[in-house]
C-alpha cells in the first residue's frame, strides 16, 4: 500500500515533526503543501491530511494545495 501525508507546518513546525515521526514508523511520503502546490496522487492507497488550523478552521495557507 503505497500511502502520502500531506501537511502543512508554518512558525514552531510542530506539524512537520509530528509527520516526520509517523514516517519514520512507516513507509509514508511526505508533501508540504506550503511548498508543492500540486502533485499527482494517483498512484497512492491512502492520503493523510495534516493541516494547521486557527481557531477550529484549516488556515489559508494550507489550502492552496491542489489536488
């Protein structure tokens, strides 16, 4: 199963650390989507979202990932 992470992690990059863990425990690519905006995910089984959120929304910064 082929699976990708895409997250986004922006002032204390704790996000980043946290994917980075669970990649490290698992064969898992990772996609910042502050600096990719748009990938092909065809090929992957599962895409994880990991985005940062400012009050209970998902920031703007972590929407412009295209799909």
């Amino acid at each position: 199963m082929k699976a990708a992470i895409i997250y986004a992690s922006v002032h204390h990059e704790n996000t980043k650390k946290v994917v980075e863990a669970i990649a490290g425990e698992n064969a898992v690519d990772l996609i910042d989507a502050t600096k990719e905006k748009e990938r092909d995910l065809s090929g992957y089984d599962l895409i994880g979202f990991c985005l940062r959120g400012i009050l209970w929304k998902i920031s703007s910064d972590s929407t412009k990932f295209s799909l």
